[in-house]
C-alpha cells in the first residue's frame, strides 16, 4: 500500500473531465504476475477511477467439464467483445453492469454497476488484443516482467492463496501461461504507449503513468 506521506498528488482539476471532455481508458496488459494488477489498483485509489478487470468475463465453464482441459490463459476463454463494449459504453456516459465471475463455480455470479468517470481502467493480460481494445481515447500500457521473476511471484501467489500445489502451477506455466505470452501477450507489447517493469518502484511507475495521462488530457484539449 502506498504511504500517505509520498503518494502523489491528486489530479489537478484542470485535468479532471467535464461534460465536454472526453473519457480516458487505461489499458493495462502484461504477463501473468508481472504486476499489471498492482498497478492497476495504484490508478484506481490515485485517480478514483474505476477498474474493470478481463477476469470477470471469462466464460462459463459447463458443469462436469475436466479442469485439466481448460486454458485459462487463451483469448477463446474470454468474452473479449463484451469487454470491449461495456468500455465504450462506460468512455460514453452510459452506466453498465459489469458482471463478477466465480472461479469456485467457474460461472458468473450477479453483477455489480460501474458508472461513469474521467478516467476507466481496464486490466487483464489480453488487454492490449485486437478484439479488446476500445474505439475511444485510449491510453495502453504494458507492464514487462521476465518470465522467471514472473513464475516465481505466481508460484508463490498460487501456493499460498489459491491453495495449488507446485506441480500443476508448473504444468498450467509450460503448457498454457507460456504459449499465451509467445502468441498473443508478447506481441502486443507493439500497441503500447507506455511500457513499465514490473520490477520497478510502484511509485515510479504511478508517476510515469500519471505524465502520459496528463499530456493525453492537454493533447486532447488542445484538439477541442
């Protein structure tokens, strides 16, 4: 958690969003445990914006479907379409109901409402895909880690909060995390504005994010 004695200073209000300023999107991608979420809930608290995580739109999975079949880390496990609109459609001004995703059940489990903001963050390891990027005024930021600091977090992340033992998190790693960065996570590195490392200062890169926003907000007023 940031200390109250060296967080940034909140957003100036030039730089807050009018009724006539248009909304900013965040996407955040990056491989798995390389500290996209971190960073993400940084923003969130420091722009008091709201935060739609890509894990919330995983598909259902149907009942008595084998565990070890599954690819949590493909693209085709995601309603990526319905991310993208619901971002739109936040960017907007229109409220929207983002659904919660139950991993015990594998199924969705109600909803909650996110409304309207300056700023809308979006993270998730396909974030910067093709299909999930948003047609609006979008920042994109990749958050690199290397792959052997990156299983190491999750290998400690999933032992001791998920209850996973060491050998299907090695297994989900080889057979799943890594073919996913390879073909789709790496490469969209390209799309991105701002690339962060993950082994940086969480301060650091908060303040590094908050410049790119604050010049994407004085382009943007410039243009009106």
């Amino acid at each position: 958690m940031l200390t109250k004695s060296r967080k940034i200073t909140p957003v100036p209000q030039t730089l807050r969003r009018t009724q006539t300023q248009p909304c900013l999107v965040i996407a955040i991608a990056g491989l798995s445990a390389s500290g996209k979420t971190t960073l993400a809930q940084d923003l969130r608290e420091e722009l008091n914006a709201p935060l739609i995580q890509m894990d919330d739109y995983y598909k259902d999975i149907p009942a008595n479907t084998p565990v070890e079949s599954l690819n949590w880390d493909d693209p085709e496990m995601f309603h990526l379409s319905e991310w993208r609109e619901h971002l739109e459609a936040l960017a907007q001004g229109q409220t929207v109901q983002i659904p919660r995703y139950d991993f015990c059940t594998s199924l969705r489990s109600g909803s909650r409402t996110a409304t309207p903001s300056p700023t809308i963050i979006a993270e998730g390891q396909f974030a910067l895909h093709p299909n999930a990027i948003p047609d609006h005024h979008c920042i994109n930021i990749f958050v690199e880690l290397d792959i052997e600091a990156a299983y190491s977090r999750r290998l400690q992340r999933d032992t001791t909060e998920r209850g996973r033992t060491p050998d299907s998190i090695q297994t989900q790693w080889e057979n799943h995390v890594i073919p996913a960065w390879q073909n789709w996570v790496e490469p969209s590195r390209l799309r991105a504005d701002l690339v962060l490392s993950g082994n940086a200062n969480r301060l650091q890169n908060l303040q590094r994010t908050r410049q790119i926003v604050e010049k994407m907000r004085a382009s943007l007023a410039y243009l009106r």
